[in-house]
C-alpha cells in the first residue's frame, strides 16, 4: 500500500433494502529517517536562538543535543532553537527522530556543531613609569585571534585596536598615575 487517503464503504443489504456508510481512513507507514539537521555549524559561547532544521515530514519531532547540558532545546516540530549555556564550549551533536501514529523512525545522523570559546582578557599585573615616559600594558587573551579590543582610562578615553597575538602589549603614555579598565573584546569569530 502507500501514503494516503482511502474511502472505505460498508454496505448491508436485506432483501429490498441496501443500506450504505462510508468513511476515510488515513494510511500511513512508518516516517522516514529525517536527514541531518541543516543550521550555523559554529557558534559563539553562549550562543542564543540558533535554529536548525530538517525538512518537514508530516511528522511530530524528537531533537536530541549531545551532550545534554551544553543548552537548552525549544522544538518547533521540524526545526528547533537552541540556547547555549554559559560555561560550555566545545564540540556538541544535533540529531532528530520523526514521530508520527504508526512509529518513530531511525534518529538521523548527527549534525557536529562546535560552540567557540568565550573571547575574555585582562592586563597582566600592575605597572609603573615615570611621568612623562611611555608604559607597556600587557593585554593576556583567549578565543581566536585577532581579537578586537576596547580600553578605557579613568578620565572616559577609549582606545580600539586590533591585537593579534596573546599576550598582546599596549604602549600608552599617561601624564599622572592611571587606571585602564577593559571594556570589550570580541575575536575572530565576533565572540564576546
């Protein structure tokens, strides 16, 4: 048989009289094994509202993230949005099963999906100069380089750069002691 609509009539017959009912049934098979999910195969830490999906086949879905706790799935039948979860970073798998009234099928092959890790900094320790002499900054990075970076003085002036290796040193030259906060970095792969 195959997939689709059938009309099934019952007629009863008594002498004379016939009497006839007829309803439609809906065959189905089993689903089909979903292909693997289509969707960003690298992301950002803590990455929010990424969507994969599959094509669609008249089916209920069952999304699968491996490892579990890497984020936080919210299904909408064949595709799904996924919340990465701060603190993870690493390689993860995304499979599907189709579901429908006559069975589940096969769970696709997985999707590899590699979440980045956080883009962070900080100055390595404290320094001195003298007044009127230049000062080195060492700027310690991680992510994927080159990274672009924002600092602060105490005074609110910003200073962009580019740095493209870890450590990377900062060559300013204050008047009076200073304080340099680090406001943001972002790396190659525009991770924060």
């Amino acid at each position: 048989y195959s997939n689709g609509m059938v009309n099934l009539t019952l007629t009863v017959s008594s002498g004379n009289n016939q009497v006839s009912n007829t309803m439609l049934i809906d065959l189905a098979s089993d689903p089909v094994q979903p292909a693997i999910p289509q969707g960003t195969e690298v992301v950002c830490y803590a990455a929010e509202g990424m969507s994969y999906s599959v094509e669609d086949v008249s089916a209920a879905y069952q999304w699968y993230l491996v490892p579990e706790d890497a984020g936080t799935l919210t299904n909408m039948a064949n595709t799904v949005n996924i919340d990465f979860n701060e603190g993870f970073s690493g390689e993860v798998s995304l499979s599907v099963m189709a579901i429908n009234a006559c069975g589940e099928s096969a769970v696709s092959e997985p999707l590899n999906i590699t979440v980045k890790e956080q883009a962070t900094g900080m100055f390595n320790g404290d320094v001195e100069a003298c007044i009127g002499s230049e000062a080195i900054l060492s700027l310690e990075l991680s992510g994927e380089g080159p990274w672009q970076v924002e600092i602060m003085d105490e005074n609110g002036a910003e200073l962009f750069f580019e740095a493209n290796t870890s450590p990377f040193d900062i060559t300013v030259n204050p008047e009076t002691t200073t304080t340099y906060t680090l406001m943001h970095v972002s790396d190659a792969n525009s991770c924060s």
